[in-house]
C-alpha cells in the first residue's frame, strides 16, 4: 500500500530525514501533552525574570534568538500518533524563534502580564517555546517572559535556557552548548521496597484523608489569572532561613503549610483538611553536568494533607512534610513515579484523575545566576504553570537571588481579591513563624488588557 503524503516513510523517501525524532519522553511530559491538547492550549508554563543592566534591545534580541536556535527542544514540534502518544520532531528546517516586546509600568505589572501571557487563548498550536521582552516604564532594567508548552519544557528548563542568554547577551562570540538528552536512570532496585513502604504509609496517612474530606477550592472563573509578588529584604529572608532550621524543616514545606492555613482562614466554609502539592525536580538523579544543562519537563508532584483538627503550628507541620518529603527522594520515589507513569502511558492505561489540588508550594531555593559580558545580571525571578482545571487552585513559588526571598502567588482559577487576601494571610503566616513584624497590606489587584508587538 502506498505511504499516506507527508508520512515519515513518505518523507525519507525523498532523502534525507525532514526531522528528527526526539528520544526519552516520559509519561509526565505525555500527559502534559494531552492536557494540552485536550484543553485549548492550557498546558503552559511561563517564567519571568527581573534583569538589573542596561536595556539593549537588539543585544537582546539577538541573544534570544542565539539560545532559541541552538536549543532542540526549542524547535519541537509535536505530532500525535495512532496509539494516542506524542512524538516529539525537531524539524531540520531554519528556526524562527518568536519575540515579543512590550512596555509596562513597572516590576509588578509585568508579573500580572506574565499570568495573562501563560493563561489559555483556545490555541493549542502555538509554538512550544515564545519570548516577550518587558521594558519597565518607572523603573531601570527590564524583564523577560518565556512562555512554554509544559510538556516539552519546565520553569527549571526556562531558567536553564536564561543562563544561556546571560552568556551570550552583549558577547562577540557564541559559545557553544551541549544540550543534555540524558534519559533519566532506572531506580535502583535496592529502594524498592523503601519506597513502596512509604508509598503504602503516604496513602493511608494523606490519599485516605484527601478522597474523603478535601472538596477543592470554589472555581470563581475560568482561564483569567492574577498575581501578588511579595519581596523580602536580605535581613528577613535569613530570619526566615533561620527559623527553618531552628523548626528543621525547609523553605518549600513551610511555604506549603502558610498557604494551606491562608486556605482554611479564608475559606472557613471548606473543610479542615487541605491539600498541598510539593513539585520535586528529577534532574537531582542525572550526573550534575547533565543536570545543569537538561532542559525538559521533568517535574513530578507529590500531594500532602494539612489536617487542621490535629494541634500543631507551622513548624510541627511542614517538619512532617519536610522529613516524609526526604525520605521520599532519598529512597528514588519521584524517579520510580516517573518510570511508573512512563509504562502506564505506554500501555494506554488513563492516569486516574482527581480533583484539583487546593494549594501548590515550589522553592528553587538559593539561585545564582551569572553576569552577562554587557553587564546585565538577574535580580528576581518568578513562574507560572496553567493547566486549567489540572492545575492547583492556588499556586506559590519563590527563589531566593542575592540574598533576597521572592514569593508569587497565583491562581487562574480564584479572583483577584481572593489571590490578594490568600497571599497576604500566606505572608502573615510566615512572617510570624520568622519572628517578624508585618508589613504595609497590599494594594487591590486589577487586571489590565494588554499589546504585544511581535518580532519576526
């Protein structure tokens, strides 16, 4: 039987290959890909970085355009197949990278701009990786937002790709990468009834509570988003530190914990159980120079229960979550999940679904960046995941850069006076746990219509 026009078998007849096919997809980066594809296009990720430095947009035009050429999963294309997978082409024709430029009034208002960016429009055939360039009207420096499709990349592959730029941006010379295609190793088979162990005391401790009493946040709107940053000077980010240790847990399990309590107080109405999901990168298994350079999704979440009819506070709280959360990577179980779901996604079987996680909770942690040769180095940097009604209800993420903490907290599910009174309930939380004094309250967010001038 003739080749169908345009096949793969089709292609190669005429010569050589008019792509190539990308090798080592796990089962989350499919379903990722499916939830993108079945929900309008909502399977984005977008990341946005705060540069202190001279503002040259052709610098930076052309050091976008450098790093998106020379990075392969920047040229994907996906292509579903028979069985209902995603293949992954990186064609072999020239790349047009796509960028975006844009004024704003200040650091905030590009945050806000960042969330409508990432928020679904109904098109699931944008291309999987889009830069726009944000000029501040109020303050030097500038910001750069990079919009992906959350099956091929990740906010750690993005921040990857910004080292890149930070590389090249003002140098005479292109340096030369090589792009991690590490395939992720197969756990070992010495943790394996470990991990299964904490599996089984994870599922009566947490997934028996959650299928019984979590319910999920009341959906306000659907596909809009709103943001709140809150800054934390040196000083208060090492009281925050601090007291962390003193409670030995860690940034990412408190930050959970002040948001499932921000949750509780201002929803009284819900139940007193609330979810929280902790992402864990499976970079952590690679070799540290295929770590560095792996840009891919390779995110897995965990889901916990903070259970407020129990006593405890912040600390007696996120220790547990922090302490269950190192066992669970110590002993392989986020590289077992993945290799799991990979199989289950190849044998076609549909991953169970569940209702929407209340509260997310991501640290980067300590983040260092280089200086560009022109001089610009990063300052602050947030991120963004929209997966519609996949996705938690209400999202935090923060990264500490120069000694400085950063928080974002957004929703593309809750209003914008919601978002607000969360963050601020979140920051009170915290702010208590470190020992210090509130701050001034935040102001009221409103979300603005906006223009963006592409860059062909």
């Amino acid at each position: 039987m003739a080749n169908a026009p345009g096949s793969a078998a089709d292609i190669g007849d005429l010569g050589a290959p008019a792509y190539r096919v990308l090798p080592n997809i796990n089962g989350m980066e499919q379903t990722f890909c499916a939830i993108h594809d079945q929900c309008g296009g909502c399977g984005r990720v977008a990341c946005i970085v705060t540069f202190a430095g001279p503002y040259d947009r052709t610098a930076i035009e052309r050091a976008l355009r450098i790093v998106t050429e020379q990075c392969p999963r920047a040229g994907v294309q996906l292509h579903r197949q028979p069985s209902g997978l995603f293949e992954y082409r990186i064609s072999s024709a020239p790349r047009r990278p796509v960028i975006e430029f844009q004024h704003v009034a200040d650091r905030d208002a590009g945050y806000q701009l960042a969330v409508e960016l990432g928020r679904s429009n109904g098109n699931s055939a944008e291309p999987v990786l889009r830069w726009v360039v944000l000029a501040s009207e109020a303050e030097d420096g500038f910001q750069i937002v990079g919009i992906a499709h959350h099956g091929v990349f990740d906010a750690a592959s993005l921040l990857v790709l910004v080292r890149r730029f930070l590389e090249v941006c003002g140098s005479t010379t292109v340096p030369e990468w090589e792009w991690s295609e590490d395939e992720l190793p197969q756990p070992r088979r010495a943790t394996f009834f470990r991990v299964l162990g904490l599996i089984l005391r994870h599922a009566v401790t947490h997934f028996r509570l959650r299928n019984r009493h979590c319910r999920g946040l009341p959906r306000e709107f659907a596909d809009e988003g709103a943001c709140v940053v809150r800054r934390w000077n040196p000083a208060e980010t090492e009281a925050l530190l601090n007291a962390c240790r003193t409670a030995q847990t860690t940034v990412t399990a408190a930050l959970g914990v002040a948001g499932a309590t921000a949750v509780h107080d201002v929803y009284p109405e819900l139940a007193p159980v609330v979810d929280v999901v902790i992402p864990t990168d499976t970079r952590r298994y690679l070799p540290a120079a295929a770590a560095e350079r792996s840009v891919r999704m390779g995110v897995c979440g965990i889901v916990y229960v903070v259970d407020f009819r129990s006593a405890g506070d912040i600390g007696d709280r996120s220790r547990g979550i922090s302490q269950s959360l190192h066992r669970f990577v110590a002993n392989e179980g986020p590289l077992r999940l993945v290799h799991l779901a990979t199989r289950m996604v190849r044998k076609r079987v549909q991953l169970l679904e569940s209702p929407p996680v209340c509260v997310s909770a991501n640290s980067l942690g300590r983040i260092r960046f280089p200086e560009s040769p022109s001089g610009v180095r990063v300052v602050e940097c947030g991120w963004f995941a929209n997966g519609g009604q996949h996705m938690p209800a209400y999202s935090q993420s923060a990264a500490t850069i120069d000694g400085c903490l950063a928080v974002t907290s957004y929703s593309t599910w809750i209003s914008a006076e919601r978002v607000r009174r969360l963050a601020q309930r979140t920051e009170e939380i915290l702010r208590k746990f470190a020992d210090l004094p509130m701050t001034n309250a935040m102001p009221a967010l409103e979300t603005q219509p906006f223009e963006v001038t592409a860059v062909s």
